[in-house]
C-alpha cells in the first residue's frame, strides 16, 4: 500500500513539474501576435521642413528612433538645405 501511495505522490509531483516548466500557450500566441517595433527613422538623418520664404527649420533623427527638432542648426537657408521632410511627430529632448 504504501508503494502505490509513493508512487502516485512521485507522479503528482513530476506533473507539476512539467506543468509550470513550459510555458503557457496563451503567452505563445501573445509573443507570436506582437509585432517588432519600427523605428519612425534611421540615425543620423537631418531634414527640413516648414520652409518659409528664405530659410527651412532643420530636423534630426536620434539614435531611439524618434524627430527631434535641432539644435545645433535650427533653421537653415533655403538653397543649403537637407531633403525636405514631414515628420510624423516631434518629441521634445528631456535633460
């Protein structure tokens, strides 16, 4: 009596082993459903935009991914100018 009571303490025990080592398939489909993130831009780029009369504002893309306005050349004449741009968003620089 008591082997039988070992033996299914030693099964009992090996199934939850098992059953918390893998992983749940709802945590599958959920890495599987979530998309890599894109990156708005690719670093370093500079473009202009809002280009009034003589001279366009310059902006930059960082290393995260993200437009920031430039400063270092905020504003550029109109004939030395990089590509003209619409970025999709600005982000302010913190720090």
């Amino acid at each position: 009596m008591t082997s039988i009571a070992k033996f299914l303490t030693l099964g009992a025990v090996a199934a939850l082993a098992v059953a918390f080592a893998a992983p749940s398939e709802a945590a599958k489909k959920k890495r599987m459903r979530a998309p890599a993130p894109v990156a708005a831009c690719t670093a370093p780029n500079l473009c202009s935009f809002d280009c009034v009369g003589t001279g366009c504002k310059v902006n930059f893309c960082a290393p995260d991914g993200k437009w920031y306005w430039s400063m270092v050349t905020p504003y550029c004449l109109t004939g030395a100018c990089p590509q003209s741009c619409t970025p999709p968003k600005m982000s302010r620089r913190r720090g």
